[in-house]
C-alpha cells in the first residue's frame, strides 16, 4: 500500500477497502470489502472468485486504495 494508498483502523472499513489477513510484511492472503461484513475473493489459485463473509481474524487495518 506504501505510495498507492493509506492504512486506516478495521472498524472504519469502507466498500473498496482491502482486507488483509497475516501480519504487517507477511499477508498470506487479500480481499476487497463489499460492505455489511461481506468480501470478495479467490480463497486459493485453483477456487473462483466468491462473495463471502468476513472470515477468521484479519490484521487490525485495512488498506483504503487512493483514487
């Protein structure tokens, strides 16, 4: 996100944000927040693409990508 974006607290996500699961420099995995606790993405190469729920325990901020 460095450059392309900033970092804001979870609880101020918004639709569009990025959602990060890992820790700071070692994400495993991404996905766009669609809004009301719902995201879309790949859970894995070989999985389509899904709108699902918010799942496990995703780090304490999400990147919000700059227009």
């Amino acid at each position: 996100m460095a450059g392309a974006g900033k970092l804001v607290p979870y609880g101020e996500r918004q639709r569009g944000d990025l959602i990060f699961w890992g820790s700071a420099g070692d994400y495993y995995h991404v996905a766009i927040y669609l809004g009301n606790g719902q995201i879309i993405e790949a859970p894995n190469p070989n999985a389509p693409v899904r709108i699902h729920s918010i799942w496990g325990a995703p780090t304490g901020m999400v990147g919000r990508p700059s227009a």
